[in-house]
C-alpha cells in the first residue's frame, strides 16, 4: 500500500477558489496517472479530472472545463487540484487516486489506490 493524503478542502462562497493537493508517500508520482473524483449525497461517484503519467495529457469533465486545472510537481511529490470560479454544483467529497475516471484518456501506471477525500462546500 502507498498513502495518498488529499488537503485543502473548504467552505467558499459561489465564484470562490480552492486549491486541492493530493501527496503521494511511498513512491514517486512520475509514471502514475492520477485521478480526482468527487461524490455528493445520493448521487454516485464521477471523474472530475485527470493527469496522465510518462508525461502524457490531462482531462476534464465537461462540467469543470475551464474552472479547474489539474497539475503535478515533482519535487513536492504532489498533484494539486486548483478549481476557480466554483458553483454550488460542485459540492461534494473529492477524492484522489491512481485510478482513471472512466471514459477518460490519460495513460500511465494505474492502481486502486485512494485518499481519504477531503469535503468541498460552495454556497449560494
């Protein structure tokens, strides 16, 4: 097992910012892909982004294009999750891991590793 610890989730208000981290202990990110999700109340788990490994591409849901920017930094260890211009609609616990939301294109070396998740809350 290799530990993934998510931070910085928050209470914003609508049109706020967050910047999520996501650190990897116990082996080094490069070749990893790495993938945020998130799961609100009663509805089920959804890929919200993803970075792939070998220095491939990233991805977004349609819902985040353009609010959202995934990112790494190798000497940190680290993928952050910054999200801008934030909605009540993206309420919920976020969760990283080496897994791959579904449908999406990243590449890289993929395991079922999880965080914790970390809560972000938006209000109107």
């Amino acid at each position: 097992q290799v530990p993934l610890v998510e931070s910085g989730g928050g209470l914003v208000q609508s049109g706020g910012s967050l910047r999520l981290s996501c650190k990897a202990s116990g082996f080094t990110l490069g070749d990893y892909v790495i993938g945020w999700f998130r799961q609100a109340p009663g509805k089920e788990r959804e890929g919200v982004s993803c970075i792939s490994g070998y220095g491939g591409g990233t991805y977004y849901a349609d819902s985040v294009k353009g609010r959202f920017t995934i990112s790494k930094s190798k000497s940190r260890n680290t993928v952050y999750l910054q999200m801008d211009n934030l909605k009540p609609e993206d309420t919920a616990i976020y969760s990283c891991s080496t897994d791959v939301p579904t449908g999406y294109g990243c590449v890289g070396v993929v395991r079922n590793y999880w965080g914790q998740g970390t809560q972000v809350t938006v209000s109107s």
